[in-house]
C-alpha cells in the first residue's frame, strides 16, 4: 500500500485487480484521501479493518493531521469493512441514505457471515457494519480547514447509494465503483441503464484526474469512462436481444461474442455473472 499524490493534496492507494482473498486481506479496491488545513478526509475505508489500520499508518506518514471525515461511495463490502478503524479514530462517516437498506439487509448480514470464513483472519467475529454518522440525500457541499469538497449522489446505478466525491481546486474526482478502469466491473445487481447516465454525469464535473474505484486514475476522463460505458452498453445489448427473443440465457452466453473484453482482467470471474444478471434485468425491464 503505497499512497500516491494525483494532484495537491489528493491522494490514492490503490488495490489489486484480484478477487478478494486471505492472502490480499481484500486490498481489491481503491481509497483515497484529501489533506486539508483542518484535517484528512478519506474516501472509503478499504476492505478489512487490518487494511484502514494501515492506510492510517500510511496518512501518518504524511501529515499529523488526524482523519475528520470518511465519505463512502457506496457500502459494497471491499469499500467499508474497514470503517471500524475510523469510527474508533473518531471520524464522521458521510454515505448516501440508500445505504441504509443494504446495511440492515440480510444481504449485508450474509455477505459478512461468509467473509469471516473466505477473508479469515483479517474479517473475523470483532469484523462489523458500521453505519454512517451522516446520512445524506442530496447533493451537498462539505467544508473542511477552507477545503471545499462537493458531495454528488449519482445513483441508482452501480449501487442505490453511489456517492461520488468532487474537489474543485484541484478538480480531482472520487468517483467509486462507477468507473472500473482497466478490468471488468463487477456489475452484481445494478441498473445498468442508470449507470450509463451516472457516467455522462461524471463528465459534466470535466475533472482532470479521476479516481476510479478500482484501476489506477486516470488523466483521460472520458477514454477511462468509455471503457465501463462500453462494457455495460454491449450486456444490455447483447442480454437484451436475447431475453426479448426468448433464448436460454447458456445458449445466448455462448453465442456472444465477447472478444472486445476477454484480454481484460478478471474476465473469466465475473463476466459471465454480469451477463446473468445483465440477461434477468432485461429480462424483467425491457431494453
């Protein structure tokens, strides 16, 4: 875990493009954090507490500022099983009320539950749920030492709850897991339909760096965007044509042609189980 500076005083580490595991302690997503005058605002909180007591560690090196505030992009469980190390340094959690649901889900509950067998021993029995400080609903403004931070709410789209976090100054934009840069996006149960909107979104903010939720950031907003945009846009197509025309999801999955995405990592863990679930919400949507 190393800590890079993608423009003043914004920073990432960034996970591996892996599937979470024991031997990466769930290192599989990014965070970042913001150094402002009056203190350090983290972007997620990394997936296992061993990992956020690291990335603290890591803060530490850099400035003796303590961590006011973690903004969560979204409660999927590579972003915030590490929050338990926050909440006890005494930040404020800020996450977009939609989280609410998945937290108190039995979805949630089970997610954990199998965590502390498949991640033991880094998510274990003392591994918790935290839920935020602050719950939001809107787009709203966050201040911090004359830092202004701005607070957009961009789904239903990857998640109910996709938050993305804006810095003005340095035009430097947290955007979650709504942008995947260089590997298959893990797609699970999202609105595709409003993902591909949340990303035009992204672009109005016409940042200069983007931090994606996994992927190094990037420089090239809209190149970088494109490739999620992209991948997405074709399951819709692609699972689209063949829920409207009746065909069994095995026999579809085989006749696509996936060429355009099979060289990218983690295609072989997750590209069939988007186009499943891809396949059932056209199934239930429409095109």
């Amino acid at each position: 875990m190393v800590p890079r500076e993608v423009a003043p005083g914004c920073w990432v580490v960034e996970g591996l493009s892996a599937m979470g595991s024991p031997a990466n302690r769930n290192f599989i997503s990014n965070a970042g954090f913001v150094v402002t005058p009056a203190g350090v605002v983290v972007i997620d909180a990394l997936g296992s507490p061993a990992l956020a007591e690291r990335l603290l560690a890591e803060i530490g090196k850099i400035t003796s500022r303590k961590v006011t505030h973690v903004v969560l992009t979204h409660y999927h469980a590579d972003h915030v099983y590490g929050l338990q190390v926050f909440e006890q340094a005494g930040a404020r959690i800020i996450a977009h009320q939609a989280g609410r649901e998945y937290l108190h889900a039995d979805t949630a509950r089970l997610r954990l539950q199998a965590s502390r067998v498949e991640l033991a021993p880094w998510i274990d029995a003392r591994t918790r749920l935290v839920p935020a400080t602050d719950w939001v609903g809107g787009a709203r403004e966050l201040e911090v030492g004359g830092e202004r931070l701005v607070l957009q709410p961009v789904g239903p789209a990857h998640t109910p709850e996709d938050l993305a976090l804006f810095v003005p100054r340095a035009r430097v934009l947290y955007t979650g897991d709504l942008v995947f840069r260089g590997r298959i996006p893990f797609v699970g149960q999202a609105d595709s339909r409003h993902w591909i909107a949340a990303l035009d979104r992204l672009l109005a903010f016409d940042a200069k760096v983007i931090v994606p939720g996994h992927g190094p950031a990037s420089t090239e907003a809209r190149q970088d965007i494109q490739l999620t945009r992209d991948y997405l846009a074709y399951l819709r197509q692609a699972m689209g044509a063949a829920a409207r025309d009746m065909t069994p999801f095995d026999e579809a999955y085989q006749a696509t042609d996936w060429s355009a995405f099979a060289h990218l990592p983690l295609f072989g863990a997750a590209n069939r189980m988007n186009a499943y679930n891809t396949y059932l919400l056209m199934e239930h949507a429409g095109p």
